[in-house]
C-alpha cells in the first residue's frame, strides 16, 4: 500500500539516546512524519561510542531532521511556529527541561489544543518524579537487575530494554490519545516512565512472591516449571538450548534421539515425575545429547516440533533467514540491514522510506513551509542558528 496507517500524521520529536527515539521510529515506521528536532551540531546521541554507538543509527530511520538552536529567540519563534502544524510532541529530556526550554506541555497546549504530548520519564507521579533515571538504574531498582544475574551479582539485561518498553508504553497511550481525540476533538498529556515499566515487567515475580515464603530466587537459581529447559552441549564444542514443556514433547524427544527406554520409563511419564528424577536424568539427557552435533540437534527438533535455539550473537543475526531486514544507509555512509518493526498488518509494508538523516535533512524544507525566505533562511545558519 502507497499510505501507512499514520500517514498524514506529523510528530515533533525532541528525543536524545533510546526511549524518546524508539517511541518516535515506532511512530515513523507506521506511516507518521516524525521530524527529530536537534541543535546545529547535531544530537549529542550522534557522537555516543561504546554500548551507544548503535543507538542514533537504529532509531532514527524513517525521519528528518529539523536542526536548531531551541535556546534562541529565533529557534523558539521557529518551532512555536512549528507546532501549530503537528498532531504528536514527544520528548525525553530530564525534569523541568522542556518548561525551562519554554516547550512544556501547558505552553504547547496553547498553541495546539489538538495536539497529543507524550512525555518520557525516569519516574511517574510521586515523590521519586524529580529524579534523574537511567535504563540501568531502574533496573537495579526495580528488580530487574537482581533476576538476572546469579545470587549475589545482580546483572543489567543485555540490551537497553526498559527504555524500549518504555518508549512502547508511550506509543500505546499515543494511539489510545488519537482515538480519544477522535472523540473530544482535543489532545492530551501523556506520561510513561522507565521505573513503572520495569515494576510491570516484574509483575509476575511480584505475584510469585505474594504466593511464596521467603524471596523470589533470581532467573540463574530457579527452578524450571520444566524438566528439560537449558542449554546443552553438542558434539562440535557448541551449544543449543532444547525445551521439553510437555508429555507429548517428551514422546517426541525420546523419538527424536532415539531413546525408546526413556519413553517407556513410567517414572519419566510426566513432566513433575521428570523433575523429580532430575538428578538421574539430566546428566543423561547431556551425555546423550553431547554425542550430536549442533546441526544434528537442530535438524531433530525441528522434524520433532520440540522448542530449541542456537545460541546466537547480535552479528549472527544480519544472516538469520527468518528475519526480513531492512537495507539502511547510516549516517556516515555505511550499508547495512537492520530489524524492522516486529509487526504484520494487512499488505503494508513497515519498511523503509528515509535513511537516518543528516544533521538539518528537512531545515530549509521546514522553514519554508512556515514562511521563512531563502535569504532568512541563510541569515539564521549564518548566525549560527539553524544547520
């Protein structure tokens, strides 16, 4: 299809680092103008290294940049000027930044009474909501930190994931606020946070604790709900995780590995009789499964139907044939494939239809648009002012 679903949709996205940008590639990905609203150097995510790096080249497809000083009376005229033309605000800076800037919601909503404002934030309404929160630092509170690791060494998860659950939450109120508008004619303030959505992703821990004595044990010392559910190694000095989460898998899996004995062993027949015998049968299950290659295993639990994975690293992922990437040029010139939006809907296709933008890719085109000449234009870069 020529249109996306939120196609004739315009978002100013004053955003740095993940959470903000994720809510905004998400808003792009489905069809929305996103324009990311940066200074004339460009956004500090830009210039990130280490476990950064990726972050401005994956969450800037499908938008442009708008590249001005936000501080000067020029900038705010331009993007006071700006609002009035959009549907989405979305921002991701520390508390009492944007009213500071003169873009707080209350000023915004001003200038245009339709339009949604999503907020991002380390913390909701409470006394913690003046805080300055990081991805790590919530999931050192919340508890995520903690289940992860092994007892006593609590582990951040290996990707900035409460920032992108966060930015998902506020996506999720976006579209909920574009329905309400549908009725009320108005827009909305919304606010997602990092701490409440790792105290969501903890819920189920959470209810497990209301049910039990003593402490939630971390992911590392649990007890499976499954008899078999690990990593294995192979024949070849690999490894394979393989789950057996049912009776009829464990029928399968003896078929698969040719363990008839195992199949008929009444005291194997169920998946709580099989915890009990763990101590007996899970040195076996890894004796056996070591005489197998990798490959082997693979090709057996598949024709069985059985849950496996290779362990896998994010660079085995650019060859994955499940997976359909998308061809993207970054920033400074490399060709590469990164994941699209994990979503099917109908014929559209989620891909993509701008390479993530040099610094200022839609500055003349925007201002134009509002008005300013080819001369006002240069005047303001000249100044220092616009890029």
């Amino acid at each position: 299809m020529s249109s996306l679903p939120l196609s004739g949709l315009r978002v100013l996205e004053f955003t740095h680092a993940v959470m903000g940008p994720t809510a905004g590639l998400l808003l792009a990905d489905l069809g929305a103008e996103v324009i990311h609203i940066e200074p004339p150097e460009g956004d500090a995510t830009r210039r990130l290294k280490g476990f950064g790096t990726g972050y401005f080249p994956f969450y800037s497809r499908n938008k442009q940049s708008l590249a001005v000083d936000a501080k000067s009376d020029e900038g705010k005229a331009i993007i006071h000027k700006l609002v009035p033309t959009a549907d989405i605000f979305v921002e991701n800076f520390g508390p009492g930044t944007m009213e500071r800037l003169g873009f707080g919601y209350d000023a915004i909503q001003a200038l245009n009474e339709r339009l949604i404002y999503l907020s991002l934030k380390g913390f909701l309404s409470g006394p913690y909501e003046q805080r300055t929160a990081l991805d790590e630092v919530v999931q050192m509170m919340g508890g995520l930190a903690y289940m992860t690791g092994p007892p006593g060494q609590p582990l951040r998860a290996g990707t900035s994931i409460i920032d992108i659950g966060g930015g998902m939450f506020g996506i999720i109120g976006v579209l909920t606020a574009l329905y309400n508008r549908q009725q009320t004619g108005k827009g909305i303030h919304i606010k997602a946070s990092l701490f409440e959505t790792t105290a969501f992703f903890m819920g189920q821990h959470m209810a497990y604790s209301a049910l039990i004595d003593g402490p939630v044990p971390p992911m590392p010392a649990r007890v499976s709900a499954w008899s078999i559910y690990r990593i294995f190694e192979t024949e070849d000095g690999e490894s394979i995780f393989v789950g057996v989460t049912s009776d009829r898998h464990w029928q399968r899996f003896c078929e698969a590995f040719e363990r008839p004995d195992w199949a008929a062993d009444a005291s194997l027949a169920t998946n709580n009789a099989r915890i009990d015998a763990a101590d007996r049968l899970l040195p076996a299950v890894e004796a056996h499964l070591k005489t197998y290659t990798k490959q082997e295993i693979i090709e057996r639990c598949e024709a069985a139907r059985l849950p496996f994975a290779p362990i896998a690293q994010p660079e085995d992922l650019f060859d994955d044939p499940q997976l359909n990437l998308v061809p993207t040029t970054l920033p400074d010139g490399t060709a590469t494939t990164l994941p699209r939006v994990p979503l099917e809907m109908g014929d559209y296709d989620f891909g993509l239809r701008h390479h993530p933008p040099q610094i200022g890719s839609a500055t003349d085109a925007l201002l134009a648009e509002l008005g300013y000449s080819v001369s006002d234009i240069q005047q303001l870069k000249d100044a220092g002012k616009l890029a």
